[in-house]
C-alpha cells in the first residue's frame, strides 16, 4: 500500500480513538481531505521543484508507537542543554517522557498540547490561535493537523518574561521503527512577553525516522521570542519543519536554524505581519556532507508599513551534499517604508556537492529597501595559503576559514550555551580541534 | 641557512625565476631589489612553498633540508615566516585568536604542548608594545579594513609572535609612512642577530636606511643580476634600474 493510502487508513483509526484529538474533529476532518487531495508535495510543484519526498514516502510508516519507551537520562544527555537551567518537555518516539522534562504552570504554561486541548481553561486560547496561522492548503502542514494529538504547549500571558529557555525535544528510538512522528506546538506570547526556545528532533538509531513537524506561533504586541532549531540528526533521519509566526505590532521574532545533520531536511519558516513596526530575523547555518539534504524555505509576508526582515543564511556543503535555499519577500501595497535585507553565502567544498539558491521577492510597494544577494563560492586559495605559511596545516586552515564565514551567525546567538553547543559540532564536523572563542 | 641553486620555479606553465642562485647565512641580512615583474615575489612565494607554483629545476635547502616537496604550513614549522605584500583580509577571525592558532598549531607540529595562556597572553602584550599596536587592535577580525599600514605592522606582530628563524619581507615599506617604517623596522632589528636571518624584498632603497643589509642582490628576468654591499641600493636609488637592465 502506498504511504498515502496507509496514512489515510491510519486515519480512521485515530479518528475512532478516544483522545484529546476529538476536540479537534472539524478541523482534522478539513485537514485530512486536504491531504487525500494533494498527496505528498511533488517535483512538480515550483516549492519543491528541487526537493524529492519520493524516496522518503515510499517508506512504510506507522503513525502509532507500538510501545512507550522509558530512556535513561544518561544515554540521551549529551542532547539536552545541560549547562543553562531550563524548562524541558520532551518526548519519546511522540509520547511525552515525564523522567526527562520540567514543565511548569507558575507564571506561565509550558506544557503539553494535549494537557491545553482537554483542560477546559485553555479552551479560549486553542479557539483563538490553534490552526490560525498554519497554511491550511499546504498538503504536510494538513497532513500533521490530521494527526494532531500531541506537541508542546506555551501560554506566556502579558507581560512575563519567561527567564529559563524552554528545551522542546523530541526522541526517535529503535524500539519504534519506522515511525511517523508529527508532533504539532502552539506557542502564544502576550503582550510585551519574552521567550527563548530550543528545539531539536533526535533519533537515537540508526533507524529510518521521519518526522513532519509543525510549529504556530503567536507574537502579540512588543513581545520577544528567540528560537533556536538545532537539527544534527542521524543520517537515516529526515525532518519537515513547518513553522508559521504571526507577529503583531512591536514584536521581534528570532529563527536561528542549525542544521548540521539528517538525511532530508525541510525548513519552511515563514513570517506572517499583522501590524506595522515589527521585526523578524531569520538566521541559519547549514554544514553538511556525504550524501545529506538540506532545503530552506522562507517566507516573509510584509502586509503593513515600517516593519523590518532581516535575513543571514549561512551554507557549507562538503562531499555530495546538496542545498537548497529559497527565499520569498512579500511586500503588499499598504507596506510602505518595508526593510527586507536577505543574504544567503554558500561554500562548496567539493565538486559533487551542490546548493540551487532563489531569491524570490514580490514588491508592491513603491516606498521600500530590499536587498539581497547570494554567493555560491569555495573558500579563497591565497587565504589558504596565507595561513599555511603561519603554521596552520591545510586542514585545519580550511576549518578557521570555514568557522570565519559562519561566525557572524553564531555571534547572534543569545544563549551561551547554544552559542557553545553550534561551535563545538560545527568544530567536530570541520574536524579540527581550534580553540575558538566565543 | 637558506641555500637556493639553480631556482627555476614558475606558474600556469610559465616558467618566471630562471636560475636562482642565493645563499643565507645565520644572523645576515640580505636586499632583494629589481624592476617590477622581475620576479621578485614569486621568489618569495616559492621559498614559502605556495603550491600553486611548481619548481622545474634546481633546489631550494633549508638548513640543509631539501624543502622543495613539503607544504607551506611544514616550511612555518621549521622557521620559515613570509610578510606579505597584500596581507588576505579574514572577517570571523579576531588578530589575537588567529596568532594563539598558529602558534600552537606550530607547537604541535613540533611536540611541544599548547602555550600556556598566560604566557601566550604576556607574549602578546609585550610584541604589541613594541611594534606600538593598541589593543583594541587585536581583537579586530585579521586585516579586515586595515589600513595598508596596519596590515604590514600586523604581519610583523605576527613575525615577532612566530619567531621565525628566517624571515622574508615582500615589499613590506609599502603603505607605511616614516613612523610606522620605523616602528616596524624596530621591529624587525630586534629579530636580527644571532642565528635569525632576514631576506628584504623591495622596490626601494628606504627601508634599507632602517634595516640595514649585508648583501644587495638584484633581480632582472628571473636571475640575479647583480650582488654587492649595501652601497649597491644606494647606487640603484641613484641610476635607477635601466643601466643593470642594459647591462643584462
């Protein structure tokens, strides 16, 4: 059977479950006919002209974990942040791991999407944000909405600042082969709220994992979010991350991505406008070899005046590696005095790997500053040369040159153990071993 | 120290040094003059060991060693340290974090263990101090934005940090004015002595009221043309280059 037609079995199935998703039923409902019409995105479609599901969807998957599994704290520390205190809500193969997470509901939720779906004082806030900014015809986003019954949830009223990053983590582990995991957050930041944000998908074997995540999230007035995505997964690991923010007036929204590992990875970070004076950033560096994928997509929807985008994405691609990034401006016609910068610099390493970079920008405003550009290059001879002849061996001089390009990325970062964390894997991945700073 | 025979070294299928011959002794400073495109950087850039430039004839020894096979960074590691003439700009990368690398970098390859920082740190000071460099300097991503003069008082920072046994100064005077040749000069006297050797290329005659040479060799199509004492630059200064051009 193919994954389409298990999917859509698996869905009667879960349908008929009792679970929080019942609260959900309308818009499932919409959701799954919306993935029964469109399938799995294709070539054909000029949002992944360059980017091929076939191979990952032929697959079997199942969206049920057969068992729960218990991990020790041990065997997964090294991906938990463990040098900054944090909340924590993690889970394991989709089902969320109590051992492992701190959540809290002391000034503000951090906590599980079902907890909110099924706890009738959350009812206005799922009514008010749950499925409002997602792209409701985009065929995986529909298909994750289908399957909603799990994530991470954050209500952060009006004025709080939340003071410890909050660490989403999801596990994949052998004992759950062939997992479909779509878990599904819903982020809300009142008014001149703060929050930062670290999230990262896992696999824990050498297992093929597919993961189709999707993410809302809701910046009110002058609220702040820094969000981080650390994707360094297994190389049978395939993730599609679909992120959607709605920012209102005053609000700065932050999205670094690290993607440093995974068979495919597809990022599509978009930024929806509903007020003027806001600001959103985007930054992301992408180091990868052998055979890996690494797909960004942006979007920014500038729909009110004097608002800000800024956009800094890093890419190295060594070996057979393949980049695609795509980067879409929409200025509407009220959005006067829009700023959009965008930069996306990439080196290749070796002949085979490849990167197709698209700038595409859509202005209708006549009263705006759009720049951007994109470089596809290899790191400079006489720069090499340069440092050889200060004692820096070829391959350690070609990994100072490579942390170079990317450095101005990391320096954004906020969270100093984040900061350290990209450094030493973006070290380790270079293979050289040089005392950077940081 | 440094014993080039019969140097025939070029690039891209041309051949630009037509046999070299020049021999440097321990605590000897020797002038490297010549018309542009007499080869004289490629010289420069051939003892350093850039690989893009292949040697067709000849030989390069470096106490004794047969160089010519080894790679730029393995010639810095015995002692070999080049200034440039256009010093590669590096954003990303602060003055002091790229020194500390290639120090240790160099330790390494010698056995020993990384400089403790504190020593490293010292050291620093102290070289910055004499070649007149403030701090702030120094926490500057490499040469991104230097004045030309910054550049070429960075690379004898970087001299002066490496301790090279043998140092080669491609144009080094250039963008400098009187006092940051001076300065910069000092800096390299206090190399000179002992067993260091220093091989100054230049277009002028200036620097070498500063670092004053045993020897003045003159480059013309690849060969040396013309050896003599320091009063051989003052000459040149004087004539110019067209009567050792005739004469070759």
């Amino acid at each position: 059977m193919e994954l389409k037609e298990t999917l859509l079995s698996s869905y009667m199935a879960f349908d008929a479950q009792d679970g929080p998703q019942r609260k959900l039923q309308d818009q499932r409902a919409d959701a799954i006919e919306v993935f029964e019409q469109q399938g799995f995105p294709t070539n054909k479609e000029e949002d992944w002209k360059y980017t091929s599901l076939r191979a990952l969807t032929k697959g079997d998957y199942s969206v049920f974990p057969k068992e729960e599994v218990s991990l020790k704290l041990e065997d997964v520390k090294q991906y938990i942040l463990q040098d900054v205190d944090t909340y924590k809500i993690v889970f394991v193969d989709g089902i969320y791991n109590a051992y492992l997470s701190e959540t809290t509901h002391e000034g503000a939720d951090i906590c599980l999407l079902s907890a909110a779906l099924t706890k009738r004082k959350y009812a206005p806030i799922i009514k008010k944000y749950f499925n409002q900014i997602a792209e409701k015809e985009a065929s995986l986003t529909a298909l994750n909405t289908a399957f909603t019954n799990e994530g991470a949830f954050i209500y952060v009223p009006e004025g709080k600042q939340v003071e410890k990053p909050v660490q989403i983590i999801h596990f994949a582990t052998s004992k759950n082969p062939k997992l479909l995991l779509q878990p599904r957050n819903l982020i809300v930041l009142e008014k001149n709220a703060e929050l930062q944000v670290v999230e990262r998908h896992q696999s824990l074997s050498d297992n093929t994992t597919f993961t189709n995540v999707v993410t809302e999230i809701f910046t009110e007035q002058n609220a702040q979010l820094d969000y981080y995505k650390i994707q360094n997964d297994q190389s049978h690991a395939s993730l599609i991350d679909s992120t959607y923010i709605a920012q209102q007036k005053h609000s700065h929204a932050k999205v670094h991505t690290f993607s440093l590992g995974g068979k495919l990875i597809r990022n599509n970070l978009n930024f929806y406008h509903k007020a003027p004076e806001i600001i959103s950033t985007m930054k992301g560096i992408t180091l990868i070899e052998g055979e890996q994928f690494v797909d960004h997509h942006t979007l920014v929807h500038h729909a009110h005046p004097n608002s800000e985008s800024h956009q800094d994405y890093k890419g190295i691609y060594a070996e057979k590696a393949t980049g695609v990034f795509n980067g879409k401006i929409v200025v509407e016609k009220e959005a006067q005095k829009t700023n959009a910068f965008q930069k996306n610099n990439n080196i290749l390493m070796d002949d085979k790997a490849s990167i197709n970079t698209k700038p595409q920008l859509e202005i209708f405003a006549d009263d705006v500053k759009c720049s951007h550009g994109c470089t596809i290059g290899q790191l400079d001879e006489d720069a090499l040369f340069y440092l050889q002849t200060r004692g820096i061996p070829r391959k350690e001089a070609r990994g100072l040159l490579t942390y170079a390009f990317a450095n101005n990325v990391l320096q954004s970062v906020q969270i100093d153990s984040v900061k350290k964390r990209i450094n030493k894997l973006i070290a380790e991945k270079l293979g050289v071993n040089i005392g950077f700073d940081v | 120290m440094l014993s080039i025979d019969n140097l025939h070294a070029g690039c891209e299928g041309k051949t630009i040094l037509q046999g070299i011959n020049l021999d440097v002794k321990p605590g000897e400073v020797h002038a490297i003059m010549g018309p542009n495109g007499s080869g004289k950087s490629t010289l420069s850039t051939v003892i350093a060991g850039h690989e893009e430039y292949e040697v067709s004839q000849g030989s390069i020894l470096f106490n004794g060693e047969d160089i010519a096979e080894l790679s730029a960074d393995e010639r810095a590691h015995k002692g070999i340290f080049l200034s440039f003439q256009y010093p590669v700009e590096i954003p990303g990368v602060t003055v002091t974090n790229f020194i500390k690398t290639a120090i240790n970098q160099t330790r390494k390859a010698q056995g020993l263990e990384d400089m403790p920082a504190n020593e490293m740190l010292k050291k620093i000071r102290e070289k910055a101090a004499m070649l007149e460099i403030d701090s702030r300097f120094l926490s500057r991503s490499l040469n991104e934005g230097f004045s030309g003069g910054e550049k070429k008082r960075n690379e004898i920072f970087q001299m002066a940090m490496l301790e090279p046994k043998l140092a080669i100064l491609d144009e080094t005077d250039s963008g400098l004015d009187i006092d940051a040749l001076r300065i910069v000069a000092n800096g390299v006297n206090k190399l000179k002595g002992g067993e260091n050797a220093i091989v100054v290329i230049t277009h002028y005659q200036r620097l070498l009221d500063y670092i004053v040479p045993d020897f003045v060799h003159v480059l013309h199509e690849g060969r040396i043309v013309k050896s003599g004492t320091k009063d051989l630059a003052l000459e040149l200064e004087e004539k110019g280059y067209d009567w050792i051009k005739q004469g070759a």
